[in-house]
C-alpha cells in the first residue's frame, strides 16, 4: 500500500454531511459538519487544506446517491474518493458497539478508507453524460412502474382470497393473479349472489385490472426507448447471449463509467462476483474453497446470474465452460461461482 499522510469520512444526508479526519495512524484530526450547498462545499475544501498534511484518498457513503454532490465536487477539486458501502460502516459499529450519530458514521468511513486501499472509485460517472442520465432516468421511471404494478397485484392477490368460496369457484383454478382478475372484469361472477361488501371488492378488482393495464401500457413504451438509448451510448451489451436490452440498461445505469475500475478484479469484486475464500488449515498455499460474496452490487450480481442461468440453458460455450470446472473437482456451486466471476469479466471488457 503507497504511503499516504492522511484521509477523509464523509457521511453524507440531504440537507447536511459530516467529514471526518484522520492523520496516517488513524488519529482523529477533526470532525465537523457542512449544509449541502455551494456554500458547504467551498467550506470542506478549506477544511482539508487547513491540516499541515495532504488527505490520500476521502470515503464517501452513498457517492451515488445523497453523497453524489460532494463527492463530485471532490474528483473535480482533484482527490482521490472512493466509495464505502454502507454495510462496511454498519458492521465496525455493530463490531464495536458504537453510537449511531453523524460523526461515529463519518469516522467509521474514514478508518475504513484507511483500512482498504481498494475501495471502488466513487460515484458512477467522471464527467457529465446527458445520454447516460436520460438512460437513468428511463430506468428509474421503469422500476417505479414495475413497482406499483407489482403493488397492486399483491393487493389484488390478498383480495381475490378473501372472496367467497362460491365465487373463487367460477375463476380458474390458478395461482396466477391475472387470469382471475380477467375473468372477473369478463364478468364471471356476475350470476353468483354477493353481499354488499362482496360488491366493494369486485368493483376493487375490475378496477385494478384496468390499473394494471395502463401500467403495462407504460412499461411497455419505456421499453420501446431504452435499444435507441443504447445505442447512442454506443453500448454493444445486448450483443451477449442472455443480456437483453433490460439487463444492458441495468448494467449501464448501476456500472456508469466502467474506466473507474482499473482492474477486472477490481470490478468482480465490487459486483460481488468473486468468491471470498473460507478456507483453514491450509497453510500459505492458495485457498481451495470459497463461498459467495455478498457484499458486492446485488443489482449487476442479480443481473449476471440471469446471464448465467440463461446461457447454461442453451449456450454451448457455457455448457463447456461449467463441464470444464466440474472435470477439475469443482461442485456444482463452485462452477456456477466460477462462470459468473468469468461473465463479469467479458462484460466489463465489452464495455
């Protein structure tokens, strides 16, 4: 590890965000807290120039969300930021049984980005991209949409078991909310005798499934857009077998600029893709076993494993590849680990 004089914490909220200092040992140096403004920013910059000596690398918790401002502001002034996750900080507080204050949270980051010289660079993009936040944009709207779809089909579901049996009866025999609901809005109930809250709730359900629809509607044009976005982005993702437009979109929008990461290690490890080793008495010899990360982006990991799932369905390099690992002893868990840290790799190359 290089030889720094010192680091930065930054907790950062919506209104307020705290810096914490440490010199090379891991003294505190200073805290203090800053508003989210112009005003605030200038501030902290006064605040890391004013110790005798030079701040290494600054943690910012949530660089991609309520900490994108500073931590912005901070790569433009010319630091190294780097991104802490939340349940790093969590954990040495649980670990030492601290507080939950601003500032213990703005130390927790500091004496983690003294601790890992290799947290991920902060936030998503270097510089600004009008086409890459239009593409956020799409997707955040699209996950809304999906989201209260998915609100109102568990409603749906709760109510259609809390009908009658003699009116469960006449709608088909489906665990599958949408097909009930269609046969009610087709009228399927309508020759079985309900009382009047029976009335509320079928009125309730025709209702969700023009809701539903309009949802769908929604979705759906959304859709249409993100090949066109993908394409001015210049994004060739959707070439590999089991990413379609949806998980190109997604990787794209949670990965941003993918030269922030200078290695692909560097990357499977921030998407949770390579293996922690659980190994003991081994000796100094290289681990032989590992289990899952789960401390990566779940989102891209999530996304990689429907790349996995789909590729070993019907993809003869992947059926070779997941053969190759079990003819080296690997079970079952271990190839399927190992193809995946292989797909974070072709995918971080690709873009």
């Amino acid at each position: 590890m290089a030889d720094i004089d010192g680091v930065a914490g930054i907790d950062a909220h919506k209104h307020v965000f705290t810096v914490a200092v440490l010199d090379a040992r891991g003294g505190r140096c200073g805290i203090e807290s800053f508003p989210t403004s112009p005003d605030g920013l200038a501030e902290v910059l006064a605040l890391l120039d004013s110790f005798g000596f030079a701040i290494g690398r600054i943690g910012v918790e949530g660089s991609a969300g309520l900490g994108r401002h500073v931590a912005g502001f901070l790569v433009a002034a010319g630091y190294d930021v780097r991104e802490v996750q939340a349940n790093r900080t969590a954990e040495r507080r649980r670990r030492r049984r601290r507080h939950k204050t601003d500032r213990e949270d703005a130390e927790a980051i500091a004496r983690e980005t003294l601790a890992d010289p290799d947290l991920p660079p902060a936030g998503k993009q270097r510089r600004p991209d009008p086409c890459w936040d239009e593409l956020v944009a799409v997707r955040n709207r699209r996950k809304s949409l999906i989201g209260q779809r998915v609100r109102l089909l568990n409603e749906a579901e709760a109510v259609l078991t809390g009908l009658p049996l003699t009116i469960r009866a006449a709608l088909p025999q489906t665990s599958r909310v949408r097909p009930r609901l269609r046969a009610l809005d087709r009228g399927a109930a309508s020759s079985v005798q309900v009382t009047a809250a029976d009335r509320v709730n079928l009125a309730w359900l025709v209702e969700a499934v023009g809701d539903i629809a309009r949802l769908d509607t929604r979705v759906t044009e959304l859709d249409k857009q993100i090949p066109a976005l993908l394409g001015q982005l210049g994004c060739t993702l959707a070439e590999e077998y089991g990413i379609a437009a949806v998980g190109a979109m997604d990787l794209l929008v949670e990965v941003g600029d993918p030269t922030r990461f200078t290695t692909e290690a560097q990357f499977a490890r921030w998407c949770g893709a390579a293996p922690v080793a659980v190994s003991s008495g081994e000796g100094d010899q290289a681990p032989l076993h590992h289990r899952l990360d789960l401390a990566g982006n779940r989102q891209v990991n999530s996304t990689l494993h429907v790349m996995h799932v789909t590729q070993i369905r019907s993809y003869p390099p992947a059926r070779d590849y997941i053969a190759k690992k079990r003819a080296e002893h690997k079970t079952k868990r271990e190839a399927r680990r190992a193809h995946k840290r292989h797909l974070a790799n072709i995918v971080i190359r690709r873009m």
